[in-house]
C-alpha cells in the first residue's frame, strides 16, 4: 500500500475521534501532536507540518455544520487540510497542440526513463499518438533502455546513441515531432544537482520550449527532496512534479511536500515496478485512501480500463437476471487481474483500507484466484457454462489437468457457488433500497464530503 505507515497511523489517529464520547479541546490537542508525529516520521518538512497543524487547530473552533455532529466535522477538516496540503486540486497536463512536450529532470536513481515508458502507456491508452526521446548521454544503459520501453509500450523512440550533446540528438528529429500528439523528452541526470547539469538543462530548455517541465522525484530521499526541488527549479522553471517509488517506502512525505517550495503540484505518482503502475494525482482521492475513506472514482477508472462496455452491460444484466456461471467468474476474476493487486484495490474501497488485512492474507488471495484461473482453463466449454454438473470425476480430471490439488478445485466450486448465491439475491431486483432492506441492512447516509 502507498504510504502504509502514514496511512494507519492517520487512520489510528482519527480513530480516537470517531471513539471518543466527547470532543474537547484536549482530544483535539492530542489529535493535532499526533497528525505531527505521524507526518514528520514520514519525512515531511517540520514547518509545513506545523502549518497544517495549526490550521487543524484553528478550525476545529469553528461551529459545527448543520446536519453535522462535532466528529464528523473534525474528520472533515483534517481531510481537507490534508487535501490543501498536498495541492487541493488534480494538475491534468492538456495535450493542447501538436506536439505537446514533456521534459522530465531529475537525478540519478530518480527513476526518469522508467516514468517516461510509463507516461508514455499512460497517454497511449488514451488514444495521443506518443513519442519519447532520449537525450541522457551521460548514463550508457539510458539509450537502451528508453528504447525496450518504447518497443514494449509500442510508441516511437528517437535517440542517438554516440552523440555527446543532448541538444544535437533534438534538433535531429525536431520536424519528425510534429507528427505527434505528444512527444516525452528523458534528460541526464547527475548525482547532485552539479552547475555542468544546470547549464545543460538551460541550454536544452531555451531550445526545447517545453510545455511542461516535470521533475521526477524519488519518495525514498525524504527531506533532502525540497532541496533538490528548488535547485530545479531554479534551473528550469518545474511546471510539475512526478513522485516516483512510492508504494515501497515510509519517507515519502519529504517527496510529497516538496511540491510546496516549487509552487507546482503533484502530476503523477508512480505506485509500483510495472509500466501500468502511473496514477494521476488527485489530492482529494489520496487522501481518501490515506484515512480509509477509499477512493471509488479511482476505482471505476481501473474497472473501465479493465473491461469493456459491452462487456459491462452484458454482466449487468446477467446480474439482474441472477444467471451466473464460471465464465462470468473467469471473466470478473481477469478483470480484477487488470486493475491490480487486491491489496491496490482494497484500499479504494470506502472503509476496507481500515480493515488492516495483513499483506500476507492478500497475497493468499491473489495466489489461489490465480490457481482457479488454471482450473477453469482446465474445464471444458460445458463446464464452465453448467458448473453445477461437475461431479466428483470430473474435479479429479480437473485438478490432475491444472496441477491443483482437488481440494483447490473443490474450494473454486465453493466459491462459485457462494457467488451465485448473491446474485440471487439481486435477480430482478433495480430499487438499491429495496434491496437493501431485503438483505437487512440500510442505505449509506452521505459521508459529508
């Protein structure tokens, strides 16, 4: 999970809120020392810490909302607070003229080339005509590895790969350009900042005129990130910037923070190794996840990249109808695959991010829906439609096809089983409330966000 220490720690934090019989300004002393703590173990910059703590501070004082109790409306203001502390507002670059251009900066280990393939996916599936270009010649793999990316996303590369100066390597392919939508320009980098990099950066921006100017951030450098971020800054003007790696580490509020000495906003952040692992940030989503309030828009995105319109509405109204079958298990089962690991989508789902599941019960998870997909790959056309059919022959021909054991499969019939039930339970039911009421729960009220 992004930020898991940062996140259980809000989300304990907030807990004592939600628990407390009454709200006085003690609780609220020991709620704002405890946002503090949590924040500045995560690297962030202690006067911005301070900032936001005391504007907590400051509003809690205000008189509660109508249709509001006191709890509810501190929560409210921490996750605004938090939300404003971290940009307010989603920065979406507009691919406006063609080519729009991204120039990405930053240091070594940043993690530039890899954010350039994935920006490129990212722009791709979006239906831009994308190119990248690689005008690092200081690090010897750059070349090369822009280049596998650029194959594997399947947009245009341009490089040269023994020319020494990064602006020759622009000019080369300046006219190719304008057949793009978008063209991704991955600069050199250095260990620090050093005044060869500046000059080479200010003598590729002046020709260049990016439209965009993104430093890549690693979430892993905690504090020094608001040194380096000024120090690019200064260089060349960071329209935005990019926080790579930070799904693996603790620190990353020293990367997330750095945004406030640039005065840009956070544009993407990298969530994971794999090149679909790019996320538009959305402050308010983010924070959502954070404090275990979810992110459902985020999660509806995921689902309309994971699976077809049609597609869609063809389950949709097999669920209404409350026919079921293997095959719609397999195909929901490989759209789950497609959005992520269950630990990425739990954690946009209102109020399961504060379930505190152990990453290791997730990774059991993923690994038997794994296993069934090998089952039903074993299963005959007939099987998969009439899994009420399977006999306890036929699990053995299963398991022995799958390389399962029989109580794998048996678990997978189980499963099906129990899934069908719900549908059911949905069979031609359109009024959620309804529906509600028969499965003896209520509708959700509004969350007051």
């Amino acid at each position: 999970m992004v930020l898991e220490k940062l996140g259980d720690s809000l989300r304990n934090t907030l807990s004592k809120i939600t628990n407390a019989v009454f709200v006085d300004e003690k609780l609220i002393n020991e709620l704002v020392k405890d946002i503090q703590r949590a924040l500045l173990q995560s690297d962030t910059n202690v006067q911005l810490v301070f900032d936001l703590s005391s504007k907590i501070k400051e509003r809690a004082k205000e008189k509660t909302l109508s249709g509001m109790t006191q709890r509810e409306q501190i929560i409210k203001i921490v996750y605004e607070e938090l939300t404003n502390f971290l940009g307010k507002e989603a920065k979406e670059i507009k691919i406006t003229k063609k080519p729009t251009q991204l120039m990405l900066v930053g240091l070594f280990g940043s993690g530039k080339t890899t954010t350039a393939g994935k920006l490129a996916k990212f722009y791709k599936k979006r239906g831009y005509k994308v190119a990248v270009m690689q005008t690092d010649t200081w690090r010897p793999a750059a070349y090369d590895q822009l280049e596998q990316l650029a194959s594997t996303v399947g947009v245009d590369f341009f490089g040269i790969k023994k020319e020494k100066d990064p602006l020759n390597i622009y000019l080369a392919f300046e006219k190719k350009l304008k057949e793009y939508d978008l063209v991704i320009i991955d600069t050199a980098g250095r260990d620090a900042l050093s005044e060869e990099l500046i000059q080479e950066l200010n003598h590729l921006n002046a020709s260049i005129h990016a439209d965009e100017r993104l430093l890549v951030i690693s979430a892993d450098i905690g504090q020094a990130a608001q040194k380096q971020a000024q120090a690019f800054h200064e260089t060349v003007q960071v329209t935005g910037v990019i926080v790579t790696k930070l799904e693996g580490t603790a620190k990353g509020g020293g990367a997330l923070s750095a945004c406030a000495v640039t005065k840009s906003s956070i544009t993407f952040i990298g969530v994971g190794e794999k090149i679909d692992d790019l996320e538009m940030f959305h402050p308010q989503r983010f924070v959502g996840r954070l404090i275990g309030m979810g992110d459902l828009e985020s999660l509806l995105e995921k689902a309309k990249e994971a699976i077809t319109e049609e597609k869609a509405k063809d389950m949709q109204e097999k669920f209404l109808k409350g026919e079921f079958n293997l095959i719609d298990l397999y195909e929901q089962m490989k759209a789950l695959k497609k959005m992520g690991s269950f630990g990425k989508i739990m954690e946009m789902i209102p109020g399961m991010g504060q379930l505190k599941m152990p990453k290791e019960l997730l990774d059991v998870q993923e690994g038997k829906v794994e296993k069934w997909r090998h089952a039903m790959d074993s299963m005959t056309k007939q099987e998969l439609e009439e899994p009420d059919q399977i006999n306890a022959e036929r699990i053995d021909r299963i398991a022995a096809g799958s390389g399962l054991k029989i109580a794998e499969v048996r678990e997978l019939l189980k499963q099906y089983r129990q899934s069908k039930k719900m549908m059911k339970l949905f069979k031609g039911e359109k009024d959620m409330s309804k529906l509600m009421k028969r499965m003896g729960g209520k509708m959700p009220q509004g969350s007051g966000r």
